[in-house]
C-alpha cells in the first residue's frame, strides 16, 4: 500500500490564525491521525482565503499516497458524511461547508439546466422573436436572439459576453417575451450584487424598455427597480445569515442576475436555494472579468462546463424558431442539457472592431502583452499609455482630472445630477496600501483639492465627498459597495447629506453621521469598481510586481471605460501581468460536465 514520506508532504505555508485554530481542532477530534492530515487542512484554509474552493491532491507528486492517509483519518469523510473534511475519491480535499455548497449548487443547475420549459407557444414566441430581433441582411439570426430564444426555452440560461455586447437589451427583450407568454402577471426580480451594479442595470432597463417595439402594456410590466443580491435575498449585516433559502424561498417567476462574474460559491448556492422550483433563473455576466473576492470563480466554471456543443435538436428548434420556417406547434420532447442553456456574445455594439479600448480588451484576453502595450502608445485617441517613471506627469494628470471632475459634479443642479456627474471619470488602483494604493491616493486628492479650494479643508466631511460603504447594513438598505456623494441637502436647509440613489431611480440622503462602515472613495481599487461603468478611465498600475496583477485584472480595468482610458505603469510588469491567469481549484466545473 503506498504511504506518504517527509518527501511526498507538500510544502508548509505560513498558517493564520485561523487554520492554526481549526488545526488544533482537528487534532483534538482525532488525536491518532497523521501530520498530513493537519498540514492539509491548513493548506485547505490558506487556499481558500486566495479564492480556492478546494485542494487538488492530483497536482501532488505522489497523490494516491495522500489521498491513502487521508482515508485513513477519522475527520476526513467521504462526499455525504458529517466530517469537518470531505475528500473526493478522485482527489480533491473540502472543508464540508464549501463542498455542501459546490454540490447542492451543481446539483440544482444540472436540475434547472434540463429538458425544456413547458407551455411555452412557440409560435407566439417565434413572432416575437422576429419582431424584437430581425434577421441579418444574410437571413441569418442575431446572436442575441439566439440569446433570447434560450432563456425562453430554458428555466435556467446563461448570457455571457464582454463590455457592449448588448446582455442587457437581450435580456428586457426576453423580458418582453416572457410577459407576451404569460398568462397571468409575472414577478419579476432584478438582481446585482453591488449597489453600483444594480443601478447600472436599472438604467440598462429603463433605457432598452423605452425603445421596445411592443404593446404599451408589456412595456409597462417590465419592472425598472433592482435590489442587491443581499438585499434580495435578506442578508445579515455579515452576510452569513439569509431570510430567504431552502426554508423560506422568494416569491418570484424570474430572476435575472447580472454581473455574476462577482457572485461566489456560496452566495451562488444561497441564490438557487432560495428560488421555486418552477422560477426561471438568467444570469448575465462575462466570464473573463476577476471572480469574486471569496472563493470560487462560479461563472466561468459554469461557462467552462457549457463549452460542449449545442445539441442537434435544440439547435434545430432554435432555427425554426428565430427564421419562421416550420416552427413546431408544441414544446417538443428532446433531451437538452446545460450546454444548451449558455450562450457566450462576441460582437461588441459598444466598441468597433477598430476601437482602442475593444481591442485592448481582446488584446488583454488573449495574454498578448506586448501587443497591449503597443496599442497603448501608438497614439489611439482612445487609449494611451504613460511610463510611471515619469512622476511629474502623473501628478499633473491626477490634480487635472480629478479637479475637473470633481468641479463638474458639484457644480450639477441636484444631488441626483451630481451622482449622474460622478459617474463620467474614476480612477482605478490594482492596490489597495502602499504608496500607489487607493487608501494613500484618496488622502494625496482630498490634500490637492484642499490646496486648489475645490473642497473645504480640516473636515471629515465636505461638500463633493465621495463615500463608498464596506460593510452591509440591511437596515439602512445599505450594502458594501454601494456609492454615495456627500452635498448639500436644499431640503434641509443646506445641511449635509450623503445621497445614494435608490432602486426606483431617485435619491436619498442620509446624515453623515448614521453611515455603516465606508471609505473615500475618490480612487478605488480596480476589484471595488466591478459593476461599475465611466465616461473616462486612469488606471494606476503598481511599479512593481505583485501577485495581484493579473490578465483578468487588467481586463477588469480597462473594461470599466466607455470612452477613454489613460494608463500609467512600468511596460515590463503590464506585458507580465497580460501573462499571469487567475486559476481557482475547484470541482463545479467537472461535476457539471458530468
């Protein structure tokens, strides 16, 4: 029998307090078990606090020795059992919570992902379908209507698709047709997982809806209000704790959930717990943004296990539907699985195939970093890069635009103006301390500002500050992420208050003084500005290199600007970021390609 050595041990980590605690823990309930068993455990903690859901013993030298001492642990037990740890035979190592929420999640999406909805018309839904999305001069279909037609025909769809590619319009056009099928109101819910990213798409919607060849009533049934995923789902000031979940589900028809690149394992899991078994579930998102903070990368695991091809029926069904020709009377009966559940957009509406920052984006994404760079100084109106060599120039630049900037929100007429304003330029940090972080940059601006008389100096808080909450307070209907602005309030007198907008579409003030926990935020990290969309870009990259700069960071970035970025940094770390990938260890994606 093969049997683990001092060599075969994989190499220690430094352990934090907490895997030294559960360590410890491990060691008192089963006091004969090998060392492995705790260095494993502690590796387990470590990975998990850098996004892993899971250790994959196969990537070991001697793996089957491993996973031998590890079956010979008395808190280590198989998928099912009621251990602290869960090993896979195959060879990944859990904490139980997270492999209860990896396998309840696969299981309810491979559930959601089969067969075919029932009573839907399918000739009310192809007239739809060419009505909302006319074929192409070539006669060939949109692939956004190929979009709409599977989250129609699915209970759950996936809506992938970089920066313009439109998953929002498709998605209130599926809205549309949705409510043309229903024959009864709908309850409709829309979901995001920072505030910022929920106003944005309250805007998307309010926005597509109001365009939408379709009768006054349907249009006006497409609800424009939207709601954190916390909020939807009735978080606790932590997090940890739900009001609605397997127990106690959501009143809902439909969910659609955007910006799911940010959603994690175990928020994911919550999600589908807490939704009937006849609710349809779409999520848009794009799958080559960073994956949330906590662990797991859901939406590309998801996308990853939806690579196979389309099935041959489904396709077909899609083609009768989306040209007219021959389309069934009835729901056919054919075995479809999640492959025909996700679709991935490519075509850009937002850049041209020519523009600086759509081919930045693709440039990026394909790890090409000396092609990047070289867009980048090649005098793009659109993009431009700076060496940070050249401290002068990054002053200038960062005392020119953010005066400006913060000259032009405050000037606006209304709060509600203002945060509109505000959201025409941010700048971007990979890092969050150190000299170049958004902590020692949010006090250098508030410093220069003083010095211009932009803002009033020797005060917490100030006519033009931006404020964004770090920490959820359900009471206040105020979530980590969410961004506010601090103005005076012409209802009370000039005092001052801190507006956010609501869900609705308006503004509210809060005193200063009631704020859960929050941060300037005149610069924010590069991770704090998912969900998050500006006129006008200036990425700060870190001069030297860090585990944090990655492809995927990169990407994040310079997705967030619609019409201009700057970029200021060192050309060798850029080219070396655009190499380095995030990969986090999990077993969603095998367990849904299963």
């Amino acid at each position: 029998m093969a049997s683990y050595t001092e060599e075969t041990l994989p190499k220690a980590t430094e352990a934090s307090p907490l895997a030294r605690h559960f360590v410890a823990l491990l060691e008192r309930l089963g006091p004969h078990d090998p060392p492995i068993v705790g260095e494993l455990a502690a590796r387990l903690l470590s990975a998990g606090e850098n996004g892993d859901v899971c250790l994959d013993l196969r990537q070991e030298t001697e793996p089957q020795a491993l996973i031998t001492a590890l079956q010979q642990s008395s808190v280590v037990g198989a998928p099912g059992e009621w251990k602290p740890l869960i090993l896979y035979p195959a060879g990944r190592l859990y904490l139980y919570r997270q492999w209860q929420a990896e396998h309840q999640l696969a299981a309810e999406l491979i559930r959601r992902g089969q067969g075919l909805r029932k009573n839907v018309d399918l000739e009310v839904l192809s007239d739809g379908l060419q009505r909302l999305f006319p074929l192409r001069s070539d006669g060939s279909p949109d692939e956004q209507a190929i979009a709409a037609a599977t989250a129609i025909l699915k209970n759950f769809a996936v809506i992938s698709g970089g920066p313009g590619t439109g998953k929002t319009t498709t998605v209130v056009k599926v809205l549309a047709l949705l409510l043309e099928q229903a024959k009864t109101p709908l309850r409709i819910a829309l979901t995001a997982p920072t505030g910022k990213a929920a106003a944005r798409l309250r805007e998307s919607i309010s926005r597509a809806r109001a365009a939408l060849p379709c009768t006054p009533e349907v249009r006006a049934a497409i609800p424009v209000e939207t709601a954190t995923l916390h909020r939807l789902l009735g978080a606790n000031a932590s997090g940890t704790s739900f009001r609605y979940g397997a127990e106690r589900q959501l009143r809902v028809d439909v969910v659609v959930l955007d910006e799911a690149s940010m959603v994690n394992l175990t928020l994911m899991q919550q999600l589908l717990s807490a939704l009937p078994k006849g609710a349809q579930l779409i999520i848009l998102g794009d799958r080559d943004q960073l994956a949330s903070v906590e662990a797991g990368a859901v939406l590309d695991d998801i996308c990853g296990a939806g690579e196979a091809a389309r099935s041959p029926q489904f396709a077909a069904l899609l083609a009768a539907l989306l040209t007219g020709r021959g389309a069934p009377c009835g729901c056919p009966d054919f075995p479809s699985g999640l492959a025909d559940a996700i679709v991935t957009l490519k075509e850009s509406r937002r850049f041209t195939a020519q523009g600086g920052i759509g081919s930045l984006c693709r440039t990026i994404n394909a790890g090409q970093g000396e092609a990047a760079l070289q867009l980048l100084r090649s005098g793009d109106p659109q993009v431009s890069w700076t060496d940070l060599a050249e401290p002068a120039a990054l002053t200038t630049a960062l005392a020119d635009e953010v005066d400006a900037w913060v000259g032009d929100y405050l000037a606006a007429k209304n709060p509600q103006e203002a945060l509109q304003r505000f959201g025409n330029f941010m700048l971007l940090t990979a890092l969050r301390q150190g000299s170049l972080g958004s902590i020692a940059l949010n006090l250098a601006l508030e410093q220069m500002l003083v010095r211009r008389q932009r803002i009033a100096s020797g005060k917490l808080w100030y006519a033009g500050r931006p404020v964004m909450i770090t920490r959820n307070a359900p009471a206040q209907d105020l979530f980590n992420g969410d961004i506010g602005l601090c103005l005076p309030d012409p209802a009370a007198d000039g005092a001052l208050r801190v507006f956010f907008p609501t869900a609705s579409g308006e503004v509210r003030g809060l005193a200063p003084l009631t704020l859960p926990a929050h941060e300037t935020a005149f610069a924010m990290t590069v991770h704090k500005s998912q969900g998050s969309e500006f006129r006008r870009v200036l990425l700060l990259l870190p001069g030297q290199r860090s585990a944090i700069l990655s492809r995927e960071l990169l990407y994040t970035a310079v997705s967030r600007a619609r019409e201009s970025l700057k970029i200021f940094g060192v050309g060798e770390i850029f080219v070396a970021a655009c190499q380095e990938r995030i990969q986090r260890t999990s077993g969603l994606r095998e367990e849904l390609g299963r």
